[in-house]
C-alpha cells in the first residue's frame, strides 16, 4: 500500500486513537526528484507568487492546533450542534466541513481512495462514512493538528507534506477534497495543476476556499483607523480569489465540467478583539510576508470604534463575513459528456414556446 | 487575515531566543501579561460606548462625503475616546 502511494512513505506507528497511519515526508520546500511533474516544470514564464510565509503558517497552526481550548475556534470548519462558544454569537451556524461532505454524498460513486488537502484537524473526513470513502489520507504542514485530529470510521493515512509540493504519484486519488486551506498557498494555479496530476481519470476535486469579500468589514475598519491615526496603512487582511477568477483557474489547470458556487456566512461577535482572537485561534493568523509586525494600541482602540459605528448591529455586536467558495472540477475521462456536435440538433428552438401550449391535443 | 502581531509567534530574534531559554509560556512573561491586558479591551470598550460612536461617526462620514481621510482628522474625538478609555482602565486596575 505504502508503494502504491509514494515511494519514500515511512510508516511510524499508529496513533492510539484511530485506526490509521503516520508518515512523515521530508518533502516541504523541495520538490525532489522521485515525484512526478509537481507544477515548477509546467510554469511557463517567470517567477512564482511568494505572497504568504508558509513556515509561519505552519507555526500558527501548530501553535492553534495544541490550545486547550481549540475546538471553540472550529465552528467555521465544522458542526456546531449543541452550545456555541461563549465568545460570539451566531446567526447562522453553518459549517463549511460537511458541507463539503454534502457534495461528495451527492456524487454517487463510492471513492477507494481519497485526498483532504490541508485538512488539519479532519473537519471532512468525520462526516463521511465507508460507504462512500474507503481510504483517505489526510495531509497538512502541521504535525500538531494532525496529532489532533478529530475520530472518524474510514481508516487513515496522515501525511505532513506542504500543499504546494504533493508527494504523490500521478493518478493515485478518485477524489481530493480541500476545506478551506487553499487560501494560503502561494501558487494556487500550480498547486490546482498538482492536484489535477494526482487524481485518476475521472476523478474529481471537491474544494471549499475563502474569498472574495471575506472579512471586508475587518479591514475596512483597520485600513480607516490607521489611515485616521498613523497617516497610512498596510495590508492585515490576505489576498483572497475572486469568485470570476476561480472558473478560469480551474479551466488552466485542466479540470472539466466545473461547478463554483458562494456562500456567504456572517457571524456576530461582540467587538473586534473576539474576532481577532477567534480567527487566531481558528489558526487563521496573517502570514503574508508583507504584513506589519506590530499594530498600535491607539489603532485598535481607532479600529474597534469605526467597526463598531459602520457594521454594528442593533443588539450591540458586530458581523463578520466569510465568503466560501465551492468548487466542484473533474479530470477528463472519455465517459465524461462532452458538448454535442454543431448541427446535431433534432429539436428547434421555436418549437420550445408549443411546449406550454394547453393540451386540446398530445403535445408534451 | 489580522492580529495584533506581537502576539503570534516568534516575531523577533529577541522572542526566539527568549521562549528557548524560558521552559515553557506558562510562566509569566511580558507576552502573557500584555496578553492578559489585552483581556480586558471589550471589557472597557463597552464603558467608552458614546466617544467610540462619536469618533466612529467622524471617520464613517468620510466615506461618505467629499472629505479625504487624513490623519488626525479626527483627533479630537479620538482623544476624547482614548481618555475615556485610560480613565476607565485605571478604576480597574485599582
């Protein structure tokens, strides 16, 4: 099995918990020799994006992953059933993990084996059943939230391995989920290429990445503050994909027959200070190379007051917005429908308008 | 996304070194303690609820209006909210 997936897997033991595997890779960084085609070699033109410190996010979500108190922070990833987290409050508590889950139920295939890519703590894998994933392998930089990952029945490899150089054979996965982790890398075409390489023909890539206008309401707040109180400001939210641009990435990279749809959850806090904390303890900390290494308690203070005066409800709390992006792409396979041939039509145009026509006679 | 950065990990070489050669962050260090501060923000922001509005309002009609943002364009409201602020951080502490 271990073959069968990459040559250099090393196997240290099972977890007590789970009935799975470990693997280490030593591969983050270093695309080597014994993959096959991870993006560098198909990059036509210049230099790769270098947006975000991907070291420093392996960092923050060690560090988010090995909280006490870190299931609080995962509301966003995954159900929230019985009692919400003291520190907001929620308006809809939607959850992007099984919604991810929902659309693999609705393809009706059973997957052998299944990629999550920068799962983290496994928010997909939980709600899937064997029936419909057989084997899944769970890959993330970070070994803490690995080590923490939450329980589920299908058995599972874990891999430690950068999302941005998949050690993976080509052709290995039917299917290859990712929830919310494609917002960090810094390649995201190469990345979407690698992953078109490691899937099967007919293999298909369910995603769910934040974008577009996530968090508009925060870095309006702090861009107005510093500009009021330091006479400038910079970057402290992260670049995020257009929902336009999502289509024809996934077009570049290969995929056919794609699918991207938004959903947009707002959740309330109290004050900035709980949304800050929150998203770091969702490990969702800036890592971008560009970002300021300190913000001034006069900005906060500045920032909290605008937040508060421009987005704050009637009861007193303040949204924040999380634009997901769904996206559903395939691997061509000959089964696959294609677009029909030009001048195959049986039917006209014109005759759509006899279809509502009332039936004084058989017409369908 | 944002944070206050000198909370995340490791900014500095000074913290590097720091955190190597203390055990453990359990203990108390300038990072936990400003943290602890930290704690209290929403805690005296509530007090401070009409100057936060009025400064918020200020720097709001900007978006709206002819009128560029600059800075201190709104200092005196600010100045109002920080007082109130530091006055309302004070009979805590005490």
């Amino acid at each position: 099995m271990s073959g069968r997936l990459c040559r250099r897997l090393l196997r240290l033991g099972c977890p007590a918990s789970s009935a799975g595997s470990w693997s280490r890779l030593s591969g983050t960084g270093r695309p080597g020799a014994g993959r096959s085609g991870t993006g560098r070699s198909g990059l036509s033109g210049g230099g790769r994006m270098n947006v975000f410190s991907r070291e420093m996010k392996q960092r923050q979500k060690d560090w988010a992953a090995q909280l006490q108190d870190s299931q609080q922070y995962d509301y966003l990833r995954e159900e929230l059933h019985l009692h919400p987290p003291p520190a907001l409050l929620c308006t809809r508590s939607d959850q992007v993990g099984s919604r991810v889950a929902d659309r693999v139920y609705d393809i009706a295939r059973t997957f052998p084996l299944a990629l999550d890519i920068g799962g983290g703590r496994s928010h997909i894998a939980e709600h899937l059943s064997k029936e419909v994933v057989e084997r899944f392998c769970l890959t993330d930089v970070s070994q803490q939230s690995l080590r923490r990952r939450r329980p589920s029945e299908i058995p599972t490899h874990c891999v430690l391995a950068d999302e941005e150089f998949l050690p993976f054979k080509e052709n290995t996965f039917d299917l290859v989920v990712s929830s919310l982790a494609l917002h960090w890398i810094n390649d995201l075409p190469g990345a979407l290429r690698q992953i078109h390489q490691v899937l099967k023909p007919d293999g298909v890539f369910i995603g769910a990445m934040v974008g577009g206008e996530t968090l508009y309401e925060l870095r309006c707040s702090l861009q107005l503050a510093e500009m009021e109180r330091e006479g400038g400001f910079s970057p402290h939210i992260s670049p995020y994909t257009a929902v336009t641009d999502l289509g024809n990435l996934l077009g570049q990279a290969g995929f056919n027959m794609l699918t991207v749809d938004i959903d947009d959850i707002q959740v309330h806090y109290p004050g900035i200070m709980e949304v800050m904390t929150d998203l770091q303890g969702m490990g969702e900390s800036n890592c971008a190379w560009n970002r300021k290494s300190l913000l001034h308690r006069d900005t906060i203070l500045a920032a909290a007051a605008i937040y508060k005066e421009m987005y704050g409800s009637e009861d007193g709390s303040i949204p924040a917005t999380f634009e997901i992006l769904y996206m559903i792409g395939w691997k061509p396979h000959e089964s696959q429908a294609k677009p029909a041939k030009r001048g195959s039509a049986t039917v006209s145009f014109g005759d759509l308008s006899k279809i509502s026509r009332p039936s004084g006679t058989d017409q369908p | 996304m944002a944070l206050p950065r000198v909370f995340t990990g490791a900014p500095s070489i000074l913290k590097q070194i720091y955190l190597r050669l203390s055990s453990s962050m359990s203990g108390s260090n300038v990072w936990s303690r400003t943290r602890e501060k930290m704690r209290l923000f929403p805690e005296l922001f509530a007090q401070c609820a009409n100057e936060a509005a009025v400064y918020g309002k200020c720097v709001a009609a900007t978006t709206t209006g002819t009128q560029e943002l600059r800075k201190d364009l709104c200092a005196k409201e600010f100045e109002a909210l920080k007082i109130c602020f530091t006055n309302a951080a004070k009979k805590r502490a005490r």
